[in-house]
C-alpha cells in the first residue's frame, strides 16, 4: 500500500519496499529521508541547513543560524530500534573468552547534537528524538557489558530501541539553543 504523502512526490514507502527492494537501497532511503526531514525542520526554525547524505563521517547536516555554525547528526529508522558497533561509543577488548569493556571511547565528540527520527507512515507521523552524543554514549555503558561464551564473541552489535528515548521526543529546544534562534 502506498504512502500518500511520498506517492505525491513519486515514491512508496520504505516499508513496503522491504521484500522487493535490497536492505541497502531501503536503508539508504531511510537515511536521506531522515536527513531530509530533519533538514526541513532546522529551516521552520530559520536555521540554514543542508544534509551530505552519509557523505561525511559524523556529519549528517551543516547548519547555521546566528553566527553559529554546527554539525548534526541524524539516524532514521522505519522499524523500533537503531543499531550500532558498540565500539563506537565503547572500548571494547577481545579476548578468548569474550569481550571486556574497558570504558568509554574517549575519541567519542559527545557534543554532537544527534536527531533520531523514527519514520512514521504517513506524513506528520514522524517523530524526532533530539540529544547530545554524550548521553547514547551513556547510555550504553550504562547497559553494555561485553558477550561471554557461548555468545558470538565476535559480534559488536548493539542497539537502542525507541521505547528508551521517550524522554528525548521532540526535544528541539537542544538545536535552538546552540543555534541562538
């Protein structure tokens, strides 16, 4: 079934696309649409802005407003949770019995303003979660704790779901402060 307010401007949505599109093209979409979405909210609030499309590590959109410039970066989902490598916001260390967290990744910017968007299914369905870096990173030292045998040791994934950012929904009040508007 079609999403009307994408169908408008000649797509479906993602999630229909699911079983005949490749993971990599829906995600990709899922991305620029958050990008886009994020983008067209920083210009309501007379922010200039313009996304890179994942062309920047850690800089999803520019903008500026007022005399400050600043990077946002924006993770979109179309299902319940973002995933990650731990490692980014962890050190983690292999061993031959699992894995041992060994603190946090001091080369984490915890200052980074970051937008989650969950995609709704229609337009205005969206919903936008709005931190700091900083508090993801908490977030997961605070809950991840390294795979032990007979888990896949190997495997550095982990993930937040939507249900633990409540307390960041619409919490535009973070970009408005750094961009002084």
């Amino acid at each position: 079934m079609a999403n009307p307010a994408l169908t408008r401007i000649g797509l479906i949505t993602i999630k229909s696309l699911g079983a005949r599109m490749a993971t990599g093209l829906s995600s990709k979409l899922t991305g620029q649409i958050g990008e886009h979405l994020v983008t067209a909210e920083l210009g309501r609030m007379g922010i200039i802005a313009t996304p890179f499309s994942g062309n920047v590590p850690d800089i999803d959109i520019l903008a500026h407003a007022n005399r400050v410039t600043g990077h946002i970066q924006v993770k979109a989902i179309n299902r319940d949770s973002w995933q990650f490598d731990i490692r980014r916001f962890l050190d983690v260390e292999l061993t031959a019995k699992g894995q041992i967290v060994k603190g946090k990744n001091r080369g984490l910017d915890r200052s980074i303003i970051c937008v989650f968007v969950s995609l709704g299914a229609q337009l205005g369905e969206d919903k936008f979660y709005i931190f700091k870096q900083g508090w993801l990173q908490n977030y997961f030292a605070g809950r991840y704790k390294g795979r032990k045998l007979p888990k896949n040791i190997n495997s550095f994934h982990c993930a937040i779901w939507e249900r633990d950012m409540r307390q960041h929904l619409e919490k535009w009040k973070i970009v408005t402060n750094k961009f002084k508007v």
